[in-house]
C-alpha cells in the first residue's frame, strides 16, 4: 500500500503498490507520493495533549520529605 496526493486538489490517497505506481507514473505531475504519517494526519483527529504544570510553591524537595519522615508528621496533602 501507498500514499499518494492529488497537487492540484490536494486529496491523499491509500492504494495498492501497483494503482500508485499507474498512478505517479502516467498522469504528468498530478499525483505524487507522500509519507504515510501525512495521510494518517489528513484522515484522522490529532489528540490535544494537556501540559499540566505543578505548582513550584507545593512541591517539596526531598530533604524535606525526610525531615517529615524522622518527625513522624503526615503529609498535610492525604487528609
């Protein structure tokens, strides 16, 4: 299977190995091959990835953690 795009119209296509071979080779410059990566983009959605950042103030640095450890004190974040 390949992917192959219309210039003019800018459709890409899934067809068999020899459709796109017929298909680059006869028609002058109408038809090109393009990477599969780019048909998946053009027929599928694109997940959104959520950046989540963490607070710098509540993060604890690990002396910290220990200091907490030794002193028997919970962390205040579990109630």
């Amino acid at each position: 299977m390949k992917c192959v795009k219309n210039n003019k119209t800018a459709v890409i296509e899934r067809v068999s190995d020899k459709e796109a071979h017929n298909m680059v080779g006869t028609t002058a410059l109408t038809w090109s091959y393009v990477a599969k990566s780019e048909w998946k983009a053009a027929t599928r959605k694109v997940k959104a990835v959520e950046v989540v950042k963490e607070n710098e103030a509540e993060s604890e640095t690990v002396a910290e953690k220990q200091l907490k450890r030794k002193k028997g004190v919970k962390n205040e974040k579990a109630k």
